[in-house]
C-alpha cells in the first residue's frame, strides 16, 4: 500500500476529528498513533475489505484511540477544562488562515465542546463527508434511526449555543 | 451523503479550514514508514507461520524437558513388577500401584 497516498488522504480528516476533541498539539500525535496502528493491522493483513470502507476502518482505529487518550491523559487537558478551553485557537497550517477564520472555528469549537460527547463524535464523523450515516452507525456500534436522531438533536443545540453567543456578543 | 444537511455544513464550516503543516504529515509519514519496516517480516504469511511454528515446537520441547526430563515425574523402579529388554521384541514395562 502506498502510504504516502494515503496519509495525504486520511491525515487531514483524521486531524480535524481529533481537532474537535483536543488541543492540536495532542491532535497530532493521536493522529500519529492512529496512523501507525493502521499501519500495523494493515500490514500484517487483519484488515479486511470485504467489511467495510478502508476510511470506515480508519476512522473505527482513529475512534478507540480518542477513547484512550481520553483515558490516558490528565483531566486537565479533555474537553471543558480550562486548560482546553485556553487552546481553542486554531493554528492552522496554512498561512492563509487567518485571524477571523480561527475566530469563527473557535466559536464553533467552543459550541461543540458544549454538545453532549455522542452528538459532538456524531458530527465530527460526518464533519468531511466521507463517511455515510450507515457507516457512521457501524463504528459507533448504533442503530441507523438512533445517529440520524442524534444529527437532527446535535443541530438543533449546535444552533442554538451559536445564536445565544452572538446575542451576548 | 444523503443525510447530510447543509446547515450542519455551514455551522461546522470553520472546522474544515484545519489542515496539517507539511511538518506534521512528514512526520506521519515517517512513522508509517517505520511501522510498516518493523511489519514487513511478520506480514509475510509464509514467515509468519514458520515463526508460528517455530515458537510453538520450542514450547512444546521445554514443556516435555520440564516435565519428563528434569525428574518432575519420577519412574519408581521399586514397584517395577516385569521388564523385558527382549531385542527383537517389543518393550513392555507393567508397574504395579
């Protein structure tokens, strides 16, 4: 398999997922580590095509890891605290992004971190559209009807911290 | 994506401008590189299962070694009722309890 290829493919996505969830420099070793188990059950042929999407696979790896890291690393650095909140800013690699740009990704990172966890995974899934709703059922091991549920509440909220921020603002 | 709608699109556009430095996908690329290097013996079936069989066969000699060479399981020779060494027969040893 050419990795190269595919890093190039699934890295972005793959940062943008964990993004959501944690302060881009953590972000990017998860994406590492996901990357290197990907790696691994490739190569030593325990993934298998017939189950699945390769990105759904992926994204199955990239999903276990984020519930590890969660596990793993010090309160202080999920999700709500103070210290996470601190590194909302997103430093993008492109010089082209600019202050307002991560002004915006900010606020709607901010809006995200108040979701509830499955409704936030729900739309980081779905965040790059690679992924059908179907599949995003199978790696969160949910019915079909229950995810689209999900979506229809995640939007609603998501809506609603948005319009209430900029109210205050 | 049917499902998809285009309101989510436009709330979570923001978090599509992320994208990694070419610093960081180097760095992801190298490690696949290293993992997929430390993978490439394993990968292969046939080495994968000569290993297999290679490991199971030394477990199986340390498990009879331990258990019938290293005097675990002693033969006692005093409840020995009757041997024959005949050469052209075969061996028959009977112990009595």
């Amino acid at each position: 398999m050419d990795w190269s290829a595919t890093i190039d493919k699934i890295g972005p996505p793959l940062l943008r997922y964990f993004c959501g969830s944690f302060p881009r420099q953590i972000a990017d070793e998860l994406v590492q580590e996901t990357i290197i188990r990907l790696v691994r059950k490739v190569e030593t042929g325990k993934y298998d095509p017939s189950k699945g999407s390769f990105l759904k696979y992926a994204y199955g790896i990239a999903r276990f890891v984020k519930l590890e890291g969660m596990k793993a690393l010090p309160a202080e650095t999920l999700p709500g605290s103070d210290f996470f909140s601190d590194q909302l800013p997103m430093e993008s690699g492109s010089p082209d992004f600019g202050y307002d740009q991560q002004l915006r990704a900010r606020k709607i990172r901010a809006a995200l971190l108040r979701l509830p966890e499955v409704q936030r995974e729900i739309l980081l899934l779905i965040l790059d559209k690679d992924l059908s709703l179907s599949e995003i059922a199978e790696i969160l091991e949910m019915p079909l009807g229950t995810i689209k549920s999900h979506v229809h509440r995640a939007k609603r909220s998501l809506q609603e911290i948005v319009q209430v921020e900029e109210a205050i603002k | 994506m049917n499902d998809w709608n285009k309101e989510i699109e436009k709330l979570l556009n923001p978090l599509k401008d992320i994208h990694p430095t070419d610093i960081e996908l180097q760095k992801w690329k190298r490690a696949a590189l290293h993992e997929q290097r430390a993978n490439a013996f394993a990968a292969r079936p046939f080495f994968r299962r000569s290993l297999q069989f290679a490991a199971a066969g030394f477990i199986g000699f340390l498990v009879g070694w331990t258990v019938f060479g290293s005097g675990l399981i002693p033969r006692n020779r005093e409840s020995l009722i009757a041997e024959s060494n005949n050469n052209n027969a075969t061996v028959e040893v009977i112990f009595s309890n």
